[in-house]
C-alpha cells in the first residue's frame, strides 16, 4: 500500500503532466485518490502545475474535511467514491479538443478507434450545471455508479475514473483526447476538399 507521501506525489505527478501534454490549464481540473475511507484531492484556486504535497487536502469518505481546503468540486469526486467503491482514482481535466465536444455537447466517436472503443466505451455526456454544484456531482456520480469511464461535462471538461490508478485514468483522459483531436482535424481537412 502506498504511503501518503507516494500519494500526494502521484497527484502531483501526474497534474504536472496534464499541463506538459497541453491536456489542461493552469488553475482548471482537479484529480483525486482513494485509498481505504480516506480521499485525497488537490485543493481549491490554485495552478495545477508545480504543486506541492501541501496543495493535496485530505477529506474522509463521509465528506469530513481532514487537511486543507479541497477543490470546489470535490462533491464529484466524494459521491462518486461514495457510489461505486471500486473506483479508486479520478482525473477531471479541460483538454482543449475534448473541450471543443463539450460545447455542442456533441458525441466524441470513440468507437472509431478500437483501442479506445475496448478501453473506455462510450463517453458519456452530462448536461450543464453549475460547476461545484450539488445537481453536477449527482449526475456524474450516478454515471460513474452505472458504469461509465468517462463523462464529458457540458460546457465544462471531462472526468475519468480508473478502479486501479490516477496514472491509469490519465491515460484514458490522453487517448479520449487523441480522438477528439484525430476527429476534429478529420473534419477540417474534409471541409478543406469541399
């Protein structure tokens, strides 16, 4: 079992690779772990990038805040823990291709591709709520408990959830958005032959 140290780390990690990859900005996004009845979660209104492990705030899986202040969006990440106890990990993130879906919202077509179509399946779409909001975190909580891996968020990113590692959601996040990116640029350069 990782310690709390190789948690936080991990979060760290991999919010630091989201920005490399262009797969999120700054301040957008937050991710999360699960370990036993303890979440940890990165906190509220700050970058993403260069975090520290002060930046990680720990919550129970009642809701109780243990350490620092979480993310304004931590009702996400805790009901869906809350509802499916096998996923471990999340990753909610602004990548800008699948960001481009969300506005529609439009269906990304991970069916076009079988590693996407066998790893992910279909990705989900939650109408537009606030960000924060209660009405938000229960919709993509239910999703997730009903066997979703990935929920696109009207007007506002994408979450992905892994019942083995934040690394392992990461790199569901990354292939959705190789689609979207692949889609779109099929698009344009059809448009372009016209």
């Amino acid at each position: 079992m990782m310690n709390m140290y190789d948690i936080k780390q991990e979060i760290i990690d991999v919010a630091n690779r989201l920005y490399e990859k262009n797969l999120n900005g700054g301040y957008g996004g937050n991710l999360s772990i699960k370990v036993e009845n303890i979440i940890y979660i990165t906190r509220g209104g700050i970058p993403k990038v260069n975090l520290t492990p002060e930046d990680i705030a720990i919550i129970d899986i009642e809701g109780n805040f243990i350490e620092g202040k979480p993310s304004s969006e931590y009702k996400m990440h805790l009901y869906t823990y809350q509802k499916n106890a096998q996923i471990k990990a999340i990753v909610h993130a602004h990548p800008p291709y699948t960001m481009g879906f969300s506005i529609g919202p439009t269906d990304i077509p991970t069916e076009l591709f079988p590693e996407t179509s066998m790893l992910i399946g279909k990705v989900h779409i939650s109408p537009f709520f606030p960000s924060g909001s209660n009405e938000l975190a229960e919709d993509i909580a239910d999703r997730f408990a009903n066997g979703a891996i990935a929920v696109l968020m009207e007007k506002h990113g994408i979450s992905v959830v892994s019942t083995t590692s934040l690394w392992d959601a990461y790199y569901k996040l990354e292939a959705i958005e190789h689609v979207a990116m692949a889609y779109t640029t099929h698009t344009i350069l059809k448009e372009a032959r016209r």
